[in-house]
C-alpha cells in the first residue's frame, strides 16, 4: 500500500477588503499499513513483556536441564590386587567405568515434570503474544481507517468554508450596494462562521487521531 499524504486545505477568513485569506495546513504523512505494523511490533512495551516472559520460560527450562546434567557424572577407576599369587593378582586388576546420579528417581522425574511446565508455559506466552499481536493491529488498522475518513471529511469541511466565505462575500457587496438587507448578511455571516467552526473541528480531531497513531507504533509518522 502506498504512502499516504493528508494535506488540510485553507480556511478562508473575512478581512477588512473581504478579498485576503489566512491559510492553515496540515501536511501529515501517513506510511504504509505494513510498515505502522511493524513499527508497533517492534516498538510495543506490551510485547516486549511478553517476549521477556517467553525468554525466561526458555531460561528456566535451560536451567533445570543443567541441574539434571550436572547431576550425572562419569565416574571410572582402576581396582589392583596382591593376593601372592602372579595369576590372581592378574586377574583382580581391571578398569571400571560407570555413571553416577546425585538425585533419586523422584527428584529426576520431578525435575523433567518442571521442564514440561516450563515448555507449556512457553507455549501459553507465545498464543497470548500472537493475540497480542493481533489486537495490536486491529488497533491500528481502525486508527488508520479513521484517518483516511478524517481527511475526507476535513475536504468537505474546506469546501463547505470557500463556498461560506464566497456566500458572505457577495451579501456584503450586495448590503454595502443596499440590495441586501442586514438580516441576510448576518445570516450568511453565521453560517460561514459555523463553516469555519466545522473545519477546525475536524482537523483538531485528524491531528489527534494522527497523535495516537503515532503512540501506537512507538515513533513519529513524519520524522
């Protein structure tokens, strides 16, 4: 999906020769659905928890499996013999070799039990990370979904006041030329003021929005 880019248009404000206007614009860039994405995964403090809760499941299984290991130890010999005799004392000389285990069988079986826990738990962070994961960017995918709406709306909110101003500029003409009475000319006056009033409405609110956006992917949109 392409950059997006959200340009508010000018307001038009009545001056003294009703011909001069004050512009305000909002040049926002707004990046691609993907990359919002991978910002907020990179950037979220929530997943960041969760990964330091899957690295220490992993932690703790390599630390239980270490005390079983170490448990184990190989453990040779070499036994002599002097019986007085050159044949018997041949044969009670001899090499041993074996392995030895500091832990009974319940212990051994509740260290592996432990591991399993841990493998189970790891498993548990990694779902609830992926739903994280999802929340996250059903988040955004709203939050950039109201902004694109937002633009639209601030485009009629700019149009609406150009053609208020427009209105108000002729019934001031027209009133100045006695062919309006005063009445009309307050009347099209309010209307552009409420024109006015609706545009910064609405680019208050694009701005806003714009703002959580950018507290959602952890960095600014427009560097």
């Amino acid at each position: 999906m392409a950059c997006c880019s959200i340009s508010a248009s000018p307001i038009y404000t009545m001056a003294a020769d009703s011909t001069s206007t004050d512009s305000t614009s909002s040049d926002l860039v707004i990046p691609p659905l993907d990359t919002l994405y991978k910002w907020a995964e990179v950037n979220s403090p929530v997943l960041k928890g969760q990964d330091a809760l899957i690295q220490k499941t992993v932690d703790d299984q390599k630390r239980i499996k270490k005390i079983l290991l170490d448990a184990v130890k190989l453990n040779s010999g070499v036994q002599y013999g002097n019986y007085g005799d050159p044949t018997i004392n041949k044969l009670s000389t001899g090499y041993s070799s074996g392995v030895s285990i500091q832990f009974s069988l319940y212990q051994i079986a509740s260290y592996k039990n432990m591991i399993n826990v841990y493998g189970d738990e790891k498993h548990v962070a990694e779902f609830k990370r992926d739903e994280l994961v999802m929340a996250l960017r059903k988040a955004i995918f709203l939050a950039y979904n109201n902004i694109m709406t937002q633009k639209n709306i601030l485009r009629i909110r700019s149009e609406a006041t150009y053609a208020a101003y427009s209105h108000m500029n002729m019934a001031e003409k027209e009133f100045n030329e006695g062919s309006v009475a005063i009445s009309e000319l307050s009347r099209v006056t309010e209307i552009y003021t409420k024109a006015q009033v609706d545009y910064e409405e609405a680019l208050h609110d694009l701005k806003n929005n714009y703002m959580d956006l950018e507290l959602m992917v952890g960095r600014p949109l427009n560097p």
